[in-house]
C-alpha cells in the first residue's frame, strides 16, 4: 500500500504492509533507527516521537494511520551542530547511561513541556482548573512515567527537563 509520510520535515513515499507499525516503518523503511524498539508493546516509551507536536509511542499506531501528519523523531529535532534545547540539557545534565531510552526521553519531554503549556494537567497537578502545571519534580516524574530508563538516570532527566522549563539552554 502507498502510504504518504511527512517526517522530520521531509514528505516519503513508502510502499507499506497495512499493519506496519509507524515504529517499523521509521526503523525498516527510513533507516531512522534512533527510535528504539524496546518492548513492542507500548510500556516503555522507547519509541516515543512526536506526530503534529504530540507524543506517542510508535509501536502502537499503524503508520497509515499518519499519512498528512507531521512525524518528528530523535533525528528531526536537531542536528550534531544545532542540538535542541532539550537534548542540549540532557547532555549538560548527564542525563542517560546506557542511551536505549535517551531519544524517546527526549521526544516525551518536548511533548510533555508542550502540554503542561497549554496547561493540560496530569495526576500530579495541584490545581486542574488553573491556567498552567507548576513544573515540579512530582509533576515532571508523573507526566513523564510513561518512559522507563532501566539505568535509573531520572534524577538527571528530570534536571534536564527542569533546566529547559525553566528556560535554561546551553
């Protein structure tokens, strides 16, 4: 099946199983392998990236499920030379070990930031009525509980996801 994708700002044309998952097809298809295939079942949030600026969990959708959304992965967010705020502060704050679930930590935190923004409020906020989550280090652990990193860097994710709300950079 012809399925049209737009990743990391570039339009694809990929000739695709009906029940390719968007994880496979990035993986198999792009060769963007810096989403990770942790469990395939959706609990580890190894395969996070961003569609049209929110996070999901690659392997659980079908990719054509996203033919006109934008798709952005590790790979789309910044460069070796122009590192993205929040893979800068991961890399300021030491934030991995062994780096499996660092690119889809990365990509649930850019999400995650976005909707406590837009003030979306998870099972930590304080106040659900009002217009914005403080960024605790509650709020950011809960909010960011759907990515498990089996080396317990959390600590350093979540300094590196306070140093970007905080509007830290570099």
């Amino acid at each position: 099946m012809q399925t049209a994708l737009t990743v990391n700002g570039r339009a694809r044309q990929l000739d695709l199983d009906p029940c390719t998952s968007l994880l496979d097809a990035l993986r198999e298809h792009l060769h963007l392998t810096g989403t990770k295939k942790g469990c395939d079942h959706g609990q580890c949030g190894a395969c996070t990236v961003l569609i049209n600026g929110r996070r999901i969990n690659a392997c659980l959708t079908l990719a054509v499920m996203h033919e006109g959304d934008e798709i952005v992965t590790i790979e789309g967010l910044g460069s070796p030379n122009a590192l993205h705020p929040m893979q800068a502060a991961f890399v300021d704050q030491d934030a991995f070990q062994c780096g499996y679930c660092t690119a889809g930590q990365i990509c649930s935190a850019v999400g995650m930031l976005a909707e406590a923004k837009a003030g979306w409020p998870s099972h930590a906020t304080a106040d659900v009525a009002g217009p914005s989550a403080v960024l605790t280090d509650a709020e950011i652990r809960e909010r960011m509980s759907g990515n498990i990193c089996r080396c317990a860097a959390y600590p350093n994710i979540v300094a590196a996801i306070r140093k970007v709300a905080e509007g830290g950079d570099r």
